[in-house]
C-alpha cells in the first residue's frame, strides 16, 4: 500500500479486509518437479520465488500424472474416474473412462459461485469431451460437452482442447464464441496472463471475492517461444543433461527440498551420455526454448499480481501453483502418429507450412516447427526422481506446488514435507472460502468428496491424510500409505507374456525410488495390494492389461515415446482447420 492511493481507495481496501479470500488457482502444463528456482532449477522464475516467500512451499504435492485426469480431480475434489475422465477426452464406452465431466460431481467454479464468488477461467480446459470435433447444435452446458461456461464460469478465454500451437491455437474460445488469430505478435501463453489480469480487474471494480482458475498450457509441447526469450538461454545447457541435472540436484540440497541421503535417480537408460550425444546445439536449443516457456509463465503471473497488489487484494488473495503431470517425455517424430502431423501443416498466420518433428533440420520455437522436449531433457525437469508423464513414479506425479497468502500463513517461506494430492486442494479452498461442498447439484446426487483440507498447514500446524492415496492412469497404478509407496509401471504391451509387477518403495528413506523393499516387506505390500483393488472398484478403474472395455473402432493403443513404456490412446486435438495455403 503507498501514500499515493487516494483516501478512498484506502478506505475500500480496509473495508475488504474482512471479506472472503480472493483465489487465484494456477496450472502449468507438463512442467517437471524442479523447473522452478524455488525447486533447484537454473530457469528464472522470480514471481513464483516470491510467493514462496508469502506462503509455503509443499515437497510432497501429487498430481494423477495426466493433464485431463488431473485436471477433473483439481476440479471436482474427486479421483479422476468418479468424474469420468479416467483417461482422457475420448469416450472409451464406461462411464469412469468417457473423457468429460459426469453429472455426479461438482467442479469448484459452481460451489464458489452458488456461494458469491465471481468465477474465472483462463487457458486449457480439456476435461470436456472430444470437442476437437464439436456437433453443430452445440451448447456451453451440452451434454458429452461440457465448457467452462456450463460447468460454474462467469467468464472464459482459453482452448476446449488440449495442446496445440501457441501461435495459432486449436479450439480457441472468448465465453462460447470460437474466436481466429489474426496476427502474428500473439501467443498463447501471454494471452492466458492479458486475459486472466483483464478478468480479476473487472471483478475487482464489481466489489466481488473473485475465483480464478488460471491454466496454462506451457511448457507443453510444441516448443513455442519468443526469439528474444530464447536467446537468453542459448548455450546455457551446453553442459549437457548430465550436469545439469546434478547441479539441480545440489541446489535441491542447498534448500533444503530434498533429504541429502537420497540418491539421484539414473540417467534413463535409452538416453546416451552428453558426451556421446551428436548435434549439441540442437539439443541445447531444446532446453533454451523450453526454459524460455517457463520464464514466460512466469512473467505472465508477476503481471497478474502486480495488477492485485496495485488493487490492494494482494493480502487478501490466495495464490495457488501446481503443474498437472511431471516432465514430458513424449517424442514428436516427423512421421509421429501423435500428434498427427496432417493436423499442424497447414500455413502459419503469415502462411508458413509447419514443420513437425524433433529433428536437428528444424529449429524449434518459431510457429512453423512442431517440437517437443523429449526424453533427455524430461529426465532433467523430474530431477532427481524416476519416469516422467503417464506414469505413477514419483517423476510422473510429483508437483512443485506454492500457497501463498499473506493474510492466512503463519510460517511464511516455509517447507512442508507430509504428501498430499491435489484432490486436497479442491477441500482446502472450499475451506478457506467458507463454501460448502454439496450432496446435491441441479438435481443431480453428488459423489462424495475424496479430498481432505490441510489449512491447517497454513495456520503453522501439522497435518497428515488421514487416508491414503491411489492412482490409477493407463494401467500404472500406486498407492501411498504413510512413509510407504507400492507403485506398478504396466507391463509391456508389445510382449503378450509381460506382466505388470508390484514395487514398494520407503519414501522417506529413498524418495527416488531405487531400493524395492517388496521382498522383505511382503505382508506390508499385501495389505497395500489389498487397499489398492478396494479403492480401483470403488472408481471403477478398468484393468488396462485385460481391459474390461472395448476402445473405439478410431483409437488404437500405441508407444507415446521413446521410452517405450506402456500404452496409450492416439491423440485427438482437433480437426485441421482451413486455413489460407501459402502463396
């Protein structure tokens, strides 16, 4: 607060001290565990360092691996089957798996907002069908389709879909108007921050407690930046993956995130040494750009709060950051059946044809390439930990994840080290704003909630799950049950005879996963083995080795990337659009 705001102004801002909390709720898309500053890594993010600052940095937050199951159990409070996006989007015929939003859950915008928030909504949606391929007759509340705007928004800009190009994306709406770029100086990620800050500025001259639910899609693929955002990263990563991932690895050390007995994870194992590695500026180039996307993001939340804390809310606002899944790994081929390249030749804005692939022929970053980080670097942005995206290994589920709010912490800049799983965060804002989760909604019955507030961390206390924790995405399964974690990679779907196999991991002892203590600790597992089949029938979680399910006739399952871990369904990101063809 200065001297120069008018006395007015002044008497405004004492007035709503003792209103409701704003809540600002921020995803990135496919960003690793330690591609912040505050979590070890080289990439300036100075506006997320300073809520840190303002808040409580969480060691242990857990994600369900996946963009779209994550993002309806973020959502809903629920596990992602019970609000029908086991997978993803696509409709694989049982209700657990039909790729939107069902009727039996609620999402936090229509409980805020039949409690008097104004609720706001700005990026990826992506938990509402296969609206890639939207009916004529469609609807912001139609049913297999649900938007933002039908499911408790009081306002929307942002993709149905998932990702796409950030120069031209898939799919992009303002409320329910399908809307077409027509300028080459727009991105995605800036216009996410332009549009969100536009929302809560018109809330707060409205005198209303505002919800913003703020998701980007960086660093998701493609590797998409602005050339003068990449250049400040060029060479930087010439060191190789090898050294960068100990150095982020020591800066973990240094603050105090990581338990200096814990062992960095291997380089994985289909990934060469950086000496061995050809085209190193190439690769270095990878990083530079995806290293300028999350500079980006970050940029794009400083100018957000800024624009609170000149309004006076910034005391008064809760800030919340997670990411939906670990590190990506995923390899885009030029031949790659995922994504489909026919879906991204045609022209750029300025009618260049895009060039799709991770090949050291095409530079990313400009809108006319189609790249991803691959798996390399992924191995970077999980350090230290194993795996990545798809899988519930700690490299595929952990979360950097910050709650600032400097009104409601106690122990500011504080680490807090217990798991939680982000259908907590769903329970823990209800709690904070007052809102009561309902057993009824528009006349449907309500499931249950499945998440467990922890404001009680924030007033300084401990907290602890009372229950523990299942996962369940592409047939990788986990359960984490106090300081243990029994967790099963799906086997490979090449090999009929492969089978996948339980491991049990001290997590407090050997958080990255390389010292299997099932053999010793068998009556443990058993009984953990037993949780685990309870809770999959009670979200009627399919068996992805034996599925109960027959997928579309249009999907088929297939190797997502080099890795070569289990299987998938072929992306859908939205029909080809047509567009001018280049001159």
């Amino acid at each position: 607060m200065t001297q120069s705001q008018p006395a007015d102004r002044l008497a405004k801002i004492q007035n709503k001290r003792d209103k409701r909390p704003n809540i600002v709720l921020i995803m990135a898309d496919d960003l690793g565990w330690s591609d912040l500053g505050c979590y070890g890594s080289e990439i300036r993010t100075p506006n997320l360092d300073k809520l840190t600052g303002q808040g409580v940095r969480f060691t242990q937050m857990y994600n369900s691996a996946r963009c779209c199951p994550s993002r309806a159990a973020l959502l809903t409070g629920l596990n992602p089957q019970q609000a029908g996006i086991g997978h993803m989007i696509n409709d694989l015929g049982v209700p657990a798996y039909q790729g939107y939003l069902n009727d039996n859950c609620v999402t936090i915008a229509e409980v805020l907002k039949s409690s008097g928030y104004r609720t706001l909504m700005a990026g990826k949606w992506h938990v509402g069908g296969e609206q890639g391929n939207l009916p004529e007759a469609w609807h912001p509340d139609m049913p297999g389709y649900p938007s933002p705007m039908g499911r408790g928004f009081d306002r929307f800009y942002g993709i149905l879909s998932g990702g796409g190009s950030y120069y031209n994306p898939n799919m992009l709406m303002d409320d329910t108007t399908r809307i077409s770029i027509e300028t080459t100086d727009y991105h995605f990620t800036d216009a996410i921050a332009s549009k969100a800050t536009q929302f809560v500025d018109d809330a707060i001259h409205r005198d209303e407690p505002f919800f913003l639910y703020m998701a980007f899609t960086a660093p998701h693929w493609p590797l998409h930046a602005w050339p003068e955002d990449i250049e400040q990263y060029r060479g930087k990563y010439m060191k190789g993956w090898d050294e960068t991932r100990l150095n982020r690895h020591e800066s973990q050390r240094g603050l105090g995130i990581v338990d200096p007995d814990w062992k960095i994870s291997p380089r994985d194992a289909g990934v060469a040494a950086w000496d061995e590695t050809p085209d190193q500026e190439w690769r270095d180039l990878q990083m530079a750009v995806y290293s300028a996307q999350v500079e980006q993001v970050d940029r794009g939340i400083g100018q957000l709060m800024k624009k609170i804390e000149e309004s006076g809310e910034a005391d008064n606002t809760v800030v919340v950051f997670l990411a939906d899944n670990g590190g990506c790994a995923e390899f885009l081929a030029e031949d790659s059946p995922a994504p489909d390249p026919s879906r991204y030749n045609y022209p750029t804005i300025d009618g260049r044809v895009v060039r799709t692939g991770n090949s050291p022929s095409i530079d990313p970053g400009p809108p006319d390439t189609f790249a991803s980080v691959d798996i390399a670097w992924a191995n970077v942005n999980n350090t230290p930990f194993r795996l990545f995206k798809h899988y519930t290994h700690e490299g595929g589920i952990s979360t950097p994840f910050i709650i600032s709010w400097p009104d409601g912490v106690a122990d500011k800049g504080s680490v807090f080290n217990n798991p939680a799983h982000l259908i907590d965060i769903n329970a823990t804002l209800l709690d904070i704003a007052g809102a009561a989760y309902p057993g009824t909604f528009n006349g449907n019955d309500i499931k249950p909630a499945e998440g467990e507030s922890f404001s009680s961390v924030l007033k300084g206390e401990n907290w602890e799950r009372e229950r523990p924790i299942g996962w369940e995405h592409e047939g990788n399964r986990a359960v984490r049950m106090g300081d243990w974690k029994l967790v099963s990679e799906i086997g490979d779907p090449s090999d009929p005879d492969s089978k996948a196999v339980w491991e049990l991991y001290n997590i407090r002892d050997d958080r990255t996963e390389l010292n299997d203590l099932i053999d010793g600790e068998r009556k443990r597992a058993d009984a953990m083995i037993r949780f685990y089949n309870e809770w999959a029938k009670r979200c009627e979680v399919e068996d992805w080795e034996n599925p109960g399910f027959k997928l579309r006739p249009n999907l088929k399952t297939i190797t997502r990337h080099n890795h070569g871990g289990g299987p998938v369904i072929a992306a859908r990101l939205g029909p080809r659009r047509e567009l001018p063809k280049p001159q």
